[in-house]
C-alpha cells in the first residue's frame, strides 16, 4: 500500500505579494468561481439493505451474485461458518481497501442494527453465537486450538507459497484473481504483484531462515494426516452433529486446494490431501450447502 498522506497539511505561509493569483487566472476564476458539489450518495447497490446481513468478501461479481464460496481461506472460512449456524445473507464482492479495518471479510448486519457499525472477522462468531445461540466450540473442546494451529501454520504456509511463490501459479490464479481486477494499468500490476510476493515472503520467513518448498509441503502433508485421523469416521470435526467453527476452517483450505476451476498450474498440496479420502469427503458434503 502506498504511504499514507498527512493527517493535517503543514501550516500555511503568511500571505505575501510574491505568491498572488496571475491577474488572466484570477478574472477566469471571478468568472467561473469554483463549487463545492454535496458529496455523491452511496450507490444503491452498495448500501446496506434493510433486511439482510452483507458479508463483504474476495469474491468476482458472478460468485457474489450466486453466493459461490469466495476464493480467500480467511473470507471462505467465515461465509462457510455463518452458513452452517444457519445465518441468511449475501455476499458482497469487496477488498482490503473498501474495509473499515483494512481486512477482509467484516459483515453489515441487517437493521434495526448499527448498520454503520460494521463486524470485523474476530467479533464474527460472538456475533453469530448472540444471533442464533449456536456453540462455542473452543470451550467445548480443548484440542481445538491445537488442531487449529495446524491449519494457521502448517497448511496455511504452504497454501502461501503454492499460491504467490509458485511462479506458474501467481501467474495463472494469484494474479488473475488479486492484481488483474483492481487496475489496468500495467505498471501498477506489476508492482502490486510484486507486492504480495514479497508480503508472503516476508510471512514465511517469520518462522524459518529460509524457504524450502519440499519442507512447506511434508508439513502440510503431516498437517492433514492429523486432521484425518482426528476426524475419523466422523462426518464433522469433534463428533459435532452439525458443522461448527473447526469445519469451516478446514473446508476454507480443502475446498479452495481441490477446486480445479481456479485453474492451478501446479497442486502438490491437491496430491497430499487427496491421500485422505475422509478429508475429500468432508469438504464434498459441505460443498453442498452452497
């Protein structure tokens, strides 16, 4: 992101004779005097409804319209939550730009709530929890956070390096999904492709002194033996009769990991994953309630 401008502009000089309007500019502006217009309304699209939760996510204008799983873990995992808690709403195609926080996703509930008041991602599931009194499975179960540590890890790094360092798959699904729609600008492309590049980088290298593919894969690989062998023959996670928060984590990777219309180029973690038929399953089941 480009640096941000001064909260306020230096102060201003004292008026001086050397720093006057030239006199054809000043009779131009007594003639055609500038005009403050009221700010433009919110286009109706874009306005909150009044009937409806929008959970503003990654997503193309065609896969917000049908309401198709977005093509971000972070974004898929919280739409794929609120779906299987039973909470109505729509999903509106977004960025980290357009966010009061400066990440996706964050939802607008429907009135007669503070609609101006938007919920981030970390405030979603007490959201949810308050709406429909649905459980928290981190209290229900004490292995969750270790479980969940495999997936904000270890399958989380090597989903960072297949999509943006892997060079054939920056091009054919990174860069036509995050850099291509915001600009036609060919310069501007490059250097934000270069960009999230470097951010995932800069993310891997937190943990290691170097990155090493075949590594970021064999963790991953042992990351979803855990997850199968947790899950068993289970249709949810932790024995749940219905999906709860650990399902929709897990699908927002399995899904997007085996979904061949994102087009990748190259899919080592597709190979490991596909070794766990019960995963496959899993994420085949929660598929449906899209």
């Amino acid at each position: 992101m480009p640096p941000k401008a001064p909260d306020s502009p230096p102060e201003e000089r004292n008026a001086s004779p050397f720093f006057t309007i030239p006199a054809p500019l000043k009779r131009l502006f007594d003639k055609f005097p500038l005009t403050t217009y009221p700010a433009n309304e919110i286009p109706q699209r874009l306005r909150p409804h009044d009937n409806v939760n929008q959970l503003y996510v990654f997503a193309d204008a065609s896969g917000a319209r049908h309401g198709r799983p977005s093509f971000n873990p972070q974004c898929l995992k919280w739409q794929a939550y609120l779906k299987f808690v039973g909470i109505d709403f729509e999903i509106i195609s977004s960025n980290n730009h357009a966010s009061p926080t400066g990440s996706l996703p964050f939802l607008r509930p429907s009135l007669p709530a503070d609609a101006s008041n938007p919920i981030p991602s970390h405030k979603l599931q007490k959201w949810a929890i308050e709406q429909v009194h649905c459980e928290e499975e981190q209290q229900l179960n004490l292995r969750f956070e270790v479980y969940a540590s495999l997936l904000d890890n270890r399958i989380r790094n090597a989903w960072l390096y297949m999509l943006y360092l892997d060079s054939e798959n920056f091009d054919a699904v990174a860069r036509r999904l995050y850099v291509n729609p915001t600009t036609s600008n060919s310069i501007v492309r490059a250097a934000l492709g270069h960009q999230l590049q470097q951010a995932a980088r800069d993310e891997l290298l937190k943990t290691s002194r170097y990155i090493d593919a075949a590594d970021l894969e064999g963790d991953a690989g042992g990351a979803f033996e855990a997850l199968s062998t947790l899950l068993g023959e289970d249709e949810h996670f932790f024995g749940r009769p219905n999906p709860g928060l650990f399902d929709a984590s897990v699908f927002a990777y399995t899904h997007l990991i085996l979904d061949d219309t994102l087009g990748w180029k190259r899919n080592r973690l597709g190979q490991l994953l596909r070794e766990h038929p019960n995963l496959v399953q899993h994420r085949d089941r929660l598929l449906k309630l899209f």
